[in-house]
C-alpha cells in the first residue's frame, strides 16, 4: 500500500476518525496520533503519515462548514497534549489562527470543544 489511501478507502477512515474524535470530545480527552493510527487500524506503511492526513482533511472540512474542529483533539506524543506543527500551519492557512500563542489557541480550542454540545 502506498502513503496514500484510495478515495473510497479515505471516505471511510475520515467518517471514523470523526467519529473516534467524538467520542473523545464527550469524554473531555486528547487522543496521540499512534492511538488513533490504532484505532482506525490504519494499514502500514507510513500509517502516521496517513492519519495526520485525515486529521488535516477533517480540519478543514469542521473549518469550511464553520463548526469547531475536533482535529484539536489529536495531539502529538512527543509533545505532550499538543498537535505537532502541521496542525498550527494548517490552521492558520485556513484563517483559524494568528500564529502568534500556539499554546493559547490549543487551550482555547480544547475549552470550546469540551464545553460545546454537539448532536
């Protein structure tokens, strides 16, 4: 298998990475990219690759479609309780951050997505 999923394949892990992401929103939690290439199951190789990917792609889909983005919520394990730095480049490319206090605009989005009621 290649870096990249087919499109039928990425449909699929993007309809359950929102919903693991959900999941762990309701329970007030950050989950590590690893936990998430494991829960999904994503195939090898490059299986981090392609999860950050889909975290991506989910942030900007929660992002254009103005709701909060649950991507927040995927943090890196080398550094603890923050995404790493593709997270930051992404939002800011989207408009969502300044890129001015990267661990001021985590912690807020993590407040608002804890506190948000979703259906």
């Amino acid at each position: 298998m290649t870096k990249r999923l087919e499109p039928e394949e990425q449909a699929r892990f993007l309809a359950a990475l929102a919903g693991l992401l959900e999941q762990a929103r309701r329970e007030r939690r950050t989950l590590t990219y690893l936990q998430i290439a494991d829960a999904l199951a994503m195939p090898g190789p490059h299986r981090i690759h392609k999860t950050t990917r889909l975290i991506e792609l989910l942030l900007k889909q929660e992002v254009t479609a103005g709701r909060l983005p649950r991507a927040a919520l995927a943090v890196s394990r080398a550094r603890p309780g923050r995404p790493a730095p593709g997270f930051f480049d992404r939002a800011r490319r989207l408009g969502l951050f300044d890129g001015q206090d990267s661990d001021a605009f985590h912690e807020g989005l993590l407040e608002r997505l804890f506190a948000a009621d979703r259906a």
